[in-house]
C-alpha cells in the first residue's frame, strides 16, 4: 500500500511513463520520518521534514506539490512507524510506509560496525536528499554502515545519517562547510549540546573515545568499530556521553 498522487493506491508496484525524470535520474526529493504516536508528536517533526522539502524544491525551482493532499495522504499511511515521502518535479507525491528494523534495539545498544568509503563514493547535491542515492547505497552495500569521506580523506557522514564523536570532553560532528547533508536531527542536538564542528581527519578521528550516528529513524546508532582498509578503530559504544544524544529521543 502505498499513496501517489492523491490517491491510495493498494499494490506493490507503481506506474511511471518511460521519460520521467524520477525514473530516469532519480530527479525526485524525499524525506524520511519516524511517527511517534501521531504526525504532530514533538519527536515526529512533520514540520521540520516539510521545510526540509519546501527548501529543497524552492532551490531546484520545482513545483510545490498540494500540502494539504501531502498530510492527507500521510495521515493514511501512519499505521507504519516510518514514512518516506517523495516529490517530483511537477508537484506529485508519493508516500510508502515501513516497519523499523528487527535489529534496531540490539543497534542502539551494542553498537555497529562502520567501513569507511571510497572518497568516490560522494552524494549527489549532499545538502539536499535527492533521489539520486546510487553512492550512498553503494558504499553501504557490504556493511551494516559506511562512512563517507572528501577526496583528502576527512570524514563526512555516513550514508544514512550525520556522524558524532566524543573526545576531549566535548561532542564534535563535521561542519555543514564539508558538504553534508543538514539533517532534522543534527539540527536538533546543535541546538542542546556544546559541539565543536571541524574537518574530521585522521589524526582527529583516532582520538575519539565514542562514536555515533544519527538519522530520525533510528535516532542514535553507537559505532564500536571503524574499518578503514587495514585498520580497525575501537569505540566505547557505552560511553556516558551518549545519554546526552540519547536524551533527545525521550518523551
């Protein structure tokens, strides 16, 4: 089941005509958003999620879509926890549900293993989320997460969210200037905490005691280890610091 166009639409496939540009080169602009109880829950962020798209849009000079037929149709689709919606070019929308993942408790506790990336591997646009995301699924196709580095080797993101470290007792996440996405989320965390925003390099990124990412699906995700071709980094993935990253997610 899915929403498109003003429509409910019971199938799990959908029509595109050959030339569309969403098919063609991924020319769409999508968020992603966990539902807390309801859409207007503090910790849902509808509000924060339609800005990031009527920015993109007002960016690219796309058309705006119906707003009104946007909420509707993602009203319709709350029985799942997450929703994705997309726009197109001409104002379309197209809203699908999903479940969390299985995994997600054991995530946010234990913590995951990361690789880094290819500096070839780069988002498309990365400061908005377009519907190109070849290079992000690529770096991730072998790895519970990748994280995605410049050409100079500096740390990034990783490919599904923004990334954090804790060192010299303070929180450090790489600064918007690096070309990162400005996700809800990160937005949210600058706001509360007392964060340093450099270039992430090696010499840094050796030195942190924690690590974590975050995205509005699975709010904050540990990072235990860093694979970086021969070298494996370890990070306490019940580092004390976490709580404060973990406190956002409280009703």
């Amino acid at each position: 089941m899915y929403w498109y166009n003003g429509n409910l639409i019971q199938a799990n496939t959908i029509e595109l005509a050959i030339d569309d540009p969403g098919l063609l080169y991924g020319a769409t602009v999508f968020t992603t958003l966990r539902v807390y109880e309801s859409l207007d829950s503090r910790l849902t962020q509808w509000a924060a999620h339609s800005d990031r798209l009527t920015k993109t849009l007002q960016a690219f000079g796309w058309e705006q879509p119906d707003w009104q037929r946007v909420r509707q149709g993602a009203e319709l689709m709350v029985g799942f926890p997450v929703l994705r919606i997309t726009l197109f070019p001409d104002g379309r929308e197209w809203i699908t549900g999903k479940l969390l993942p299985s995994d997600l408790a054991s995530r946010q506790k234990l913590g995951i293993c990361a690789s880094v990336a290819l500096s070839e591997l780069e988002r498309c646009l990365p400061s908005h989320k377009t519907g190109n995301y070849l290079s992000a699924w690529l770096a991730k196709a072998n790895s519970q997460e990748a994280i995605l580095v410049d050409t100079a080797g500096n740390w990034l993101e990783t490919s599904t969210g923004n990334i954090w470290g804790w060192r010299d007792r303070s929180w450090w996440t790489p600064p918007l200037s690096a070309g990162i996405l400005p996700g809800i989320v990160r937005s949210q965390l600058l706001k509360l905490l007392t964060v340093r925003s450099e270039p992430w390099t090696n010499e840094l990124v050796t030195g942190m005691e924690a690590l974590a990412y975050t995205n509005s699906v699975v709010e904050v995700i540990p990072i235990h280890t860093v694979i970086a071709g021969d070298l494996r980094l370890k990070y306490d993935p019940a580092h004390s610091s976490l709580q404060q990253l973990q406190r956002l997610f409280l009703p």
